[in-house]
C-alpha cells in the first residue's frame, strides 16, 4: 500500500504538482519542520527534487543538528561547573533548562 510509504506520497504530490519549492523552503522554516521536510525528501528519488533545494535543506539539517550538539554541550558544561561548586538545580529549573537548549521534554 503506497499510503503506508511517506516517500511515494511525496512522490505522487510532486508528480502530480507543480511545487514552489522556494515557497516550501520558507514555510517549512516558518513551522520549524525542517529537518523532518529533509528526512521525507531523502525518502523520494532524487531526480524529482530539485539538487539544489535538496542541498540547501540538508545543509541547515545538519546545522541543525550541529546546534543541538553544541547546546547540549553547553547545558552540560554548565551543569557540570554547578555540580563541582556544589549547587544543584531544582529539579524544574533543570526541566526548564534542558528544554530551552535541546527543544526536549526529557527531565534529567
């Protein structure tokens, strides 16, 4: 069943078409999905994707990706300056933090 597979969804919405893609490009922005617009178009061939929207997507997927990392270093570096001094974070501000640096929901 081709419902079940997200990349020939794709596929049958870009065959069947005409797609702004700067237009897709700024309200995947706008709505901060992104990465997930990159992940389901890695999913579809390549020749219907144009090569430079696909380029342009899955570099600011990875620096996407790179940001993340350098926030959760960040909330840990900071967190480990704080256990060393001996204070401890309440456990929402710590919730609060976390969520704030790595847009997660996991409480640490």
């Amino acid at each position: 069943d081709d419902d079940a597979d997200p990349g020939r969804e794709a596929e049958k919405i870009i065959i069947s078409n005409t797609i702004d893609w700067d237009g897709l490009y700024l309200r995947a922005d706008l709505h901060s999905v992104r990465p997930q617009l990159a992940k389901l178009l890695n999913m579809v061939a390549g020749d219907l994707v144009p090569a430079e929207f696909r380029e342009k997507l899955n570099k600011r997927y990875q620096a996407n990706l790179l940001d993340q990392i350098g926030y959760a270093a960040g909330f840990l570096e900071v967190r480990q300056i704080l256990d060393k001094l001996g204070i401890r974070l309440p456990l929402f501000w710590r919730f609060l933090i976390r969520n704030r640096t790595t847009h997660s929901t996991t409480i640490i």
